[in-house]
C-alpha cells in the first residue's frame, strides 16, 4: 500500500517548482526589472494590436505605415550606434532613465493626440531612442546575473510580458464600447501613464551594475576619444566568433519578423481574412495561457539547444501559412474563425521557445567586459538591416493584405536553417 507520503505519488503542480524556485532565487536589478515589467507589458498589449488600425482610421494608408516603421528604424539604427557610448559614459541606471522617458512617455502622449501621419512620424522620432534602452536595459538586467540563470531570466521576463496578454480583451471591449479612434486614444493615455510608472519605480530600485561602475571609471579617466578604437576591437572579436554570427542573424531574422508582425498581423486578420476590429484583441489572451504553459513546462527541459529552436523555428512556419490560407470570414465563419485560433495557438508555442532561446544566445554570445559596446555594434547592424522591410511590408500588404504573413513564414525558414548551424557546446546556453 502506497502511503501519502510516498515518493511514487505524483504532484500535478510539481512540474511548476523548479520554474517558481528558480524566480525565487533572481537578486537584485533583474528582480526588480522582471517585477517592474507588467507596467510596461499590459498598456502596450492593449494598444499593439490597434496601432496599424488606428492609423489606418486616423487617413495614413498601408504604405505610410511601412514609411514610418522605416524612418523609424533607420533612426534606430543611428541611436544604436551611439548606444554603448551613451550607456559607458552615463550608466546603465541613469540612461534607462533619460531614454525611457524620451523614446515611451513622449511617444504615447503624442500617440494618444495623433490626428495625421506627421502627429505619428514624430512619435515614431522620439521611440526610435528605444535603442539606447535596448542596450543600457540589456546591460542592467543581465551583467550581474550568472551566466546559468540566463535562459530562465529571459524566459521570466518573457512571462511577466506574456501575462500581460490576459488583459488584451479589455482592449476589444473598449474598442466596441467607444469605437476604434476613442478607445485606443484612452489606451495611449493609459500607456503614458503605466509606462512612466515603471520607468520611476525601476530606477528607484535598481542600482549600477559592477561592470557599468567600472566602465564609467574607465571612461573618466581614458576620455571619449577611446571609444572608437573599442568599436573597432569588439567588431573584430565578435564578428571573428562563428557562434555569435550565427547569433546576430537569428536575432536579426526574429527583429524583422517581429517588426512585420506588430505593424501587419492586425491587417492580415482584418483586411485579409475579414475579422471585426473589436475580435483583434482576442487572440493574444487566448495566446497567453499557451505560452505560459511553454515557459513553464517546455523550455526548463530543453537539453538540445540546436534541436528545441529549429522545431519551434517550424511551428513558426507553421503558424504563418495558416494565416495565409485561411478561409475569408465573410465566406467562411467558422472555418475562418478556426484557422485563426489554430494559427494564434502555434505561433503561441513556437515564439514562446524561440524567443528567449534566441534571447539567451545572443546575449552569452558577447563578451562580459565589451557588452554595451558590443550590443552598440550588433543593434545598429541589426536594425540597420531590418530599415527596409518596414515599407517593404507596407508594399506588401497593398498588393495583398494577407503577403506579410507569407513574409513572416519566410523569415521562420531562414532562421532554421541558421538554427541548424548551432553548436551544441559549454558555451551555448
């Protein structure tokens, strides 16, 4: 007789210890940055699925979406470079601060009052500075963290972001509730508020990182005219590393997919298949509890780096030519509804491993000491490289409104094939 104290007894929320225990054993800045993250991710999950809509209702067509992704992404492009100097120079804390604030709050107040396509080219001026946030946050919430804990700190992170996701509905009931225009100008004025909240609260709780102290010093007593020659060794070391090549490209081939995807999803679902405005918001809740279940119980017990990325490479695929064949909802409701609930619940599964993976490769990828730098150098290629795809999404989407979908699952295959290349070695996460 099996007692109830007996090993053999199985627990159905044991899988879920290890996850828990492992939030529970997070210090310091990215404690704080995991905790903080809900602020930012529910306001920005409520308007995301809105922004190319209510720019589309506000007179701005499809090419000028794209336009404006563009310019928006060459600007990235020039912040990134500057990125590692601006982050050395001033530190990790203080520049999350000042960037934050100009590249979010701004944005979202100018969003919230938008009326044309040049209320909407400004704001995306001022959130192109997101990229100097992208290295000196990177640098905040990871250089002090050992490097065995960085697959399930992004994984963390991606979890307080994907919970997020459950509040998405409240979006569609505004949007039915008010209309599309009304409702997503209180869904930015939200925005404004929540993010600077998150901005304030962080940078009351986290403090410089070793590295950042010590780069700082560096700085003051070298001068600025040392950083170029940095530029130009990092280059050399991480372009000469064959992981951390392979590294970039998937994280550039992601960048683009996700670019194509927060600016196009919401077109190929409306004006491609047929779907109501106010159902949009749907389906990143009904994507949240898949991808929660993913981080939880899928990405603790990958052992194949190589292996999970390519088959969740593959669902991507998967998950984008559905939405590109899926029947038209005015010809098909149910068949239509289903081929867009299956196409949200696979790319749930396959974004929520390759994501982090993806995440977590780049950054053990870049050396300890060179982060800013080097994170400087791989954002301003990467985004410099992802400009086009912004218009040519845009191009694409005229033509036919469900082509970006077909672009994305592109973008997928080109990855697994990179994800084939991995190396399955001590250095990989």
């Amino acid at each position: 007789m099996k007692t109830s104290n007996s090993k053999s007894s199985w627990n159905p929320l044991g899988v879920f210890v290890p996850v828990v225990e492992s939030l529970r054993s997070f210090k310091g800045n990215a404690r704080t940055c995991i905790l903080v993250e809900p602020l930012w991710g529910i306001s920005y999950n409520l308007f995301v699925p809105y922004t190319s809509l209510y720019m589309l209702a506000l007179g701005v067509d499809a090419v000028g979406i794209g336009l404006i992704a563009t310019v928006t992404m060459v600007l990235q492009t020039l912040w990134s470079l500057t990125a590692g100097i601006i982050t050395d120079r001033f530190g990790r804390r203080q520049t999350s601060l000042i960037f934050d604030t100009l590249s979010w709050s701004i944005p979202t107040v100018l969003w919230a009052f938008a009326q044309d396509f040049r209320w909407f080219l400004v704001a995306g001026i001022f959130n192109a500075a997101v990229r100097v946030v992208h290295v000196s946050w990177s640098c905040l919430f990871i250089e002090d963290a050992p490097v065995d804990l960085r697959v399930r700190l992004y994984t963390w992170m991606s979890v307080a972001g994907t919970l997020s996701g459950f509040f998405a509905p409240l979006a569609g009931f505004f949007v039915n509730r008010f209309g599309l225009v009304n409702a997503t100008r209180g869904l930015y004025g939200f925005a404004f508020l929540a993010m600077t909240s998150m901005i304030w609260i962080r940078n009351a709780k986290v403090k410089e990182t070793s590295i950042g102290i010590q780069r700082m010093r560096e700085i003051r007593a070298k001068g600025n005219h040392t950083f170029w020659e940095e530029y130009r060794v990092a280059s050399t070391r991480f372009l000469g590393n064959r992981s951390a090549v392979i590294a970039f490209l998937l994280a550039l081939l992601s960048n683009i997919h996700l670019q194509v995807r927060n600016n196009f999803l919401s077109v190929v679902l409306t004006r491609g298949i047929g779907l109501p405005p106010a159902w949009i918001a749907m389906f990143p809740f009904l994507a949240t509890g898949v991808t929660l279940m993913v981080y939880f119980l899928v990405i603790p017990r990958i052992k194949n780096i190589r292996k999970g990325l390519t088959i969740t490479l593959l669902i991507n695929i998967v998950g984008n030519i559905i939405f590109f064949v899926a029947p038209d909802l005015r010809m098909n409701l149910g068949a239509a509804l289903f081929s867009v609930v299956l196409g949200t619940l696979v790319m749930a599964v396959g974004m929520g491993v390759s994501g982090p993976v993806i995440d977590a490769i780049l950054a053990n990828s870049v050396d300890e000491k060179t982060r800013a730098v080097t994170l400087s150098i791989v954002y301003t290629m990467m985004f410099g490289l992802s400009a086009p795809f912004g218009w040519f999404s845009g191009f694409l989407a005229e033509l036919q409104p469900r082509y970006p979908a077909l672009l994305m699952a592109l973008l997928m295959f080109l990855s697994t094939l990179l994800a084939l290349r991995l190396r399955q070695d001590k250095d990989q996460p």
